[in-house]
C-alpha cells in the first residue's frame, strides 16, 4: 500500500495487490456509496457530501484514461492542422 498527500485533507492510498485506487476527499463516517460507473465508487457520509472515492482495476482505468486524453488531443491537433 503506497500513501500520497494532495491537500490539507486528500490523500490517495494505492492497495498494489488488489490493484484498487482510494481517494480520500474528507474525513467522516461513510453511510452510503453510489457506484457512478463501472468499477468506480463514490463515498458519502449523511448529507450526501462525497468523502472518497474507489476506483478498482486503477492501472487499467488510468492507463486507458491517459491514453484517451492524448489520442484525442491528437486528433484535435491534426484537424486544426
């Protein structure tokens, strides 16, 4: 498990065996989670305010991520060219 700060509050924890992402947006008692996409999982705690969120499969879904975000800004240069 590798730990990394973001902010005075955020903090993104990696399990590498499990190969899960948790971000951690605020500190409080979870009471429901709304899975927003596929393999993506939002935390909230009473009032509904997101405290985390889970992505599984994280290697995957930020390669895949990345690799979108440059083929499409790619595609963008080439037409505007």
């Amino acid at each position: 498990m590798a730990d990394s700060s973001m902010s005075n509050q955020s903090k993104l924890t990696y399990f590498e065996t499990e190969d899960i992402l948790y971000i951690l947006l605020a500190e409080g008692n979870e009471a429901n989670s709304v899975e927003i996409s596929p393999n993506i999982t939002v935390g909230l705690d009473e009032a509904g305010d997101m405290l985390g969120v889970e992505i599984l499969n994280a290697s995957e879904f930020l390669r895949n991520t990345v690799l979108e975000s440059v083929q499409g800004r790619i595609l963008l240069d080439r037409k505007a060219a």
